[in-house]
C-alpha cells in the first residue's frame, strides 16, 4: 500500500526521559502532530510510541534514537533526593553528572552529527544562582547546549507538584517532620508546563525561553496547610527564623514574572493521590 504523502511530512520527535513525570506528559502533548521516539532503558506500553531501548549514561542508543529525528526534547535528569523525596548531606557535596552531563555531551554530539534543527532542553528555575550540587550540574549541562552549534532552547521550570507532594509525604513519616514555614515555592503542574514545552517545539528554536512557574507563590507554611487537609495527615511546620541566604536561595527558585501555568497546588491536590 502507498504511503500517504502527509505521513511522510510528520517529524520525528526523539524525547530523552520519556517515561518521567514530565516526559509523559511532553508525549502526550506531542502525539496528535509529531511521530515521537522515546530513549528509556525500559520501553513503555504505549503502542503510538517508537521506543528505543538506550541509557544516556552509558551512550547505549543514543545513536539509534537521534537518527532520523528532527526535533530533540531533552527532558532526562538524574536527582537522587528527587527520586528519594528528601535531602541527605551528600547531596550538598556532589550531584552524579552521568546523566546531565556526560549524556547531554553524547546526545549534543549525536545531534551535531544527524543534522537535528532543534534541542529543546528541560532545567529548572534558578540554576544559575544556586550552589547546590546538583543544581549546578544542571547548569553545566544548558552551558553544553548553548555551545553546541545546534539550534536550541532552554526551558526552566519550577519546582513540580508530583515533587513536592513527594517531599512532604515523606517529611510526615520523620519522627518530628518540620518544615521551615517561611520559605517560599512556587509549585507547577507537570502538564501544564508540558504544553508550554509542546509550544515551543511547535515555534522552532528560541535560545533562552520565557521561565515556566505555577500560578502561585507559596510559603511553605500555606504549601504544608493545604497538603495535610487534602492528605489528611500531621505534618508540623516550625516557623523558626530562617537565613537571610536561605531565603533568598528559595525566592531565587521562583519565576513570578515569567509564564504561569493555571493549575494551583490546591487543584492538583484534589485531583491526585500521594507520590
């Protein structure tokens, strides 16, 4: 049977860490108008997905994978106290850069070499100002994509609500769970910064993007209230006078001014369970 000419149209989408929070949500948002390709160590179930077995670690696939794709949505990231929910004093000594780092270089250099016209790079608000170990890394790895040779964008967002339910649920199984109340965050649903990704895609290459937060600056104080009613569950907050730096640190987290998704911490609440 011939092929349909506008089949033949349809672009490849390659997106890196497909099978996360987000990067399900990039795919879904992607589906309708692009053929997408995902690199996962596991292939998924979804049946309207290419999947190619790799491991940006290891540089397994990646070659595969960006053959003959058009677009890369590079969406894959290695936080052990994000896949953990909590933070343990090695993460302010060293973040693992195999992912962020050494596989941005190979996927970077894969691209250069299929002639990709645009990387389209997930990071996260406030990389640029944080020492964090991680954080850091992550800036390393938007250095390496602004001095590619290939088209880009760079995409920051705020810290997710899947992340921060984590974080809390497992605050409130400590023995005395605190939480310093005066911090702020600015949480932001997965999906709604999934389609302000799908936009930009759908734009073409943008350099240094307009930053992405929810629809609301929070103390932390107002972030655990609305959880424990939602989860029904203890969680006490200390309102302790916290560091000047630490302070800022966490406002240097938030994009008040940038674009806003319109799902509240509240919404998402109610219309998800626990992490």
């Amino acid at each position: 049977m011939p092929v349909r000419p506008e089949v033949l149209l349809v672009e490849t989408v390659l997106i890196t860490g497909g099978t996360g929070h987000l990067g399900r949500d990039v795919v879904a948002e992607l589906k309708p108008r692009y053929r997408v390709r995902v690199l996962a160590r596991s292939p998924g179930p979804d049946p309207d997905v290419e999947w190619v077995k790799g491991d940006l670690a290891t540089g397994a696939g990646v070659p595969e994978a960006v053959a003959g794709a058009r677009i890369v949505v590079h969406a894959a990231t290695l936080s052990p106290a994000a896949r953990r929910g909590y933070l343990l004093p090695a993460d302010f000594w060293r973040s693992p850069p195999q992912v962020d780092v050494d596989g941005t270089r190979r996927l970077l250099d894969e691209t250069r070499r299929a002639g990709v016209a645009h990387v389209a790079h997930i990071s996260i608000v406030g990389v640029g100002r944080s020492s964090i170990p991680y954080m850091r890394v992550k800036r390393t790895a938007e250095e390496l994509v602004r001095g590619s040779g290939v088209p880009w964008s760079v995409l920051r967002a705020t810290q997710f609500h899947w992340l921060a339910d984590r974080m809390l649920g497992k605050a409130a199984r400590l023995p005395l769970p605190a939480v310093p109340g005066s911090l702020v965050a600015q949480p932001v649903d997965s999906r709604d910064f999934a389609a302000y990704v799908a936009d930009r895609v759908r734009e073409g290459p943008g350099g240094d993007c307009a930053e992405f937060g929810g629809p609301e600056v929070l103390e932390l104080r107002d972030l655990a209230g609305q959880w424990q009613r939602a989860r029904g569950r203890a969680l006490r907050v200390l309102n302790v006078p916290v560091p000047a730096r630490v302070r800022q640190a966490a406002r240097d987290m938030t994009a008040p001014h940038g674009r806003l998704g319109r799902t509240t911490w509240s919404q998402w609440l109610n219309t998800h369970g626990p992490e």
